[in-house]
C-alpha cells in the first residue's frame, strides 16, 4: 500500500503541484481513509520528501540507462531531454517552483542530489563528444558542466522564464539547443541540425 500512495502522491504531485494536492484529496483519488495515508507517512512533509526523493533517483537511473547505450553524444542529451520531461509531465504544474516555494529544506536536497548526478552525466557526455570529434577540444568541461546545470536551474524561476511567455517545453529545446551550439565542431552542428530539422519530438 505504502509503494502505491508514494505512486499516486507523485503522479497528483505532478500533474497538480505540491502545495496544491491535499491529503484529503489523495485519499479520496485513491478510495482511501486519511488514517491509511498517515499509517505510512507521517505527514505531507514526508510524504513530499519521498516522493520527490524516489522520482529523483528513478529519473537518475533512468539517465544512467540511457548513458550506457553510447549513443551520439549529441543524441543522447536529446533523448535525456525526452525523458526527464515525460517522467516531469512536461512540468505543466510547473513542481519545481512549488517544491522550492513550499519545501525549500526538500528543494535543496534534491538539488543537491541533481547537481552530482548532472554534472556527472555531462562531464562524461562532453568528454565523448571530444573525442568523437563532435565538441571542440578546447572546453574547460567543468565549466561547461556546472553552467549547464547552472542554466538548468535558471530556466525553472518564474521570475525570470514566466510560463505563460516561455511554455517549459519549448524553453528545454531552445536551451538545450544554446548550450550544444556553444561546444560543437562543424561536424557536430551538422548533426544538431539534422536532430532539431527533424522534429524529434
């Protein structure tokens, strides 16, 4: 029972932002008493944090998995791309914003716990692309690393990127895209062109 509230806290979550969804309203989604809810959590606070904690490591080994397929460097932060917004649902109730608002301690963490396993990934993912020709060989890569993950973060303040101006999956492919011009070869832009001419999504 505990796996299934944690499912559906995180799906409501999503779908509805953190602040919004009620115990209540996760108890009567689910068919279930309160009571049962707060026999495995004690209260909404734990129950966000293993919700956002369980999401963030699923969403790791996730990107994990798609690393060891070695695909095109520049591919593969595309597919990354992909599949963190679907597990997000395009972050239409826009989470992080809300979990950093409401949660800030839980924020934090997550951040943390984000930052290590990002910059990991793009460490390596830049690494590859040089010596497969498709990034220039002159880039500090733990610069690039952390202002990635830097710009990242920057894209989910409302101060900055307002929703109704910059719906979010637009604004992940209009980052993404300036972060991967700013590093490649000729060769490698003529791959980022074909990915972005060919509508991956």
């Amino acid at each position: 029972m505990k796996t299934k509230i944690l499912n559906k806290a995180t799906d409501m979550f999503l779908n509805y932002g953190f602040k919004s969804v009620t115990m209540d309203d996760l108890a009567n989604e689910m068919g279930i008493s309160k009571k049962t809810i707060y026999t495995h959590f004690e209260n909404k606070t734990k129950l966000v944090e293993q919700c956002t904690t369980h999401l963030a490591e699923s969403i790791s080994k996730g990107i994990n998995a798609i690393c060891a397929l070695n695909k095109n460097p520049i591919e593969e932060l595309y597919e990354i791309k992909k599949f963190v917004m679907i597990n997000l649902k395009n972050e239409k109730s826009s989470p992080q914003y809300q979990l950093q608002k409401y949660y800030p301690k839980i924020h934090n963490s997550i951040s943390a716990f984000q930052f290590e396993t990002m910059q990991a990934c793009v460490k390596e993912n830049i690494q590859r692309g040089v010596s497969q020709g498709f990034y220039r060989d002159n880039l500090d890569i733990d610069f690039i690393s952390r202002i990635y993950y830097s710009g990242m973060t920057s894209t989910k303040d409302h101060r900055l990127f307002p929703p109704d101006k910059f719906p979010v999956t637009t604004l992940m492919d209009n980052y993404l895209e300036y972060h991967i011009r700013g590093i490649v070869t000729p060769l490698g832009r003529k791959i980022l062109n074909k990915i972005i001419n060919s509508n991956p999504e």
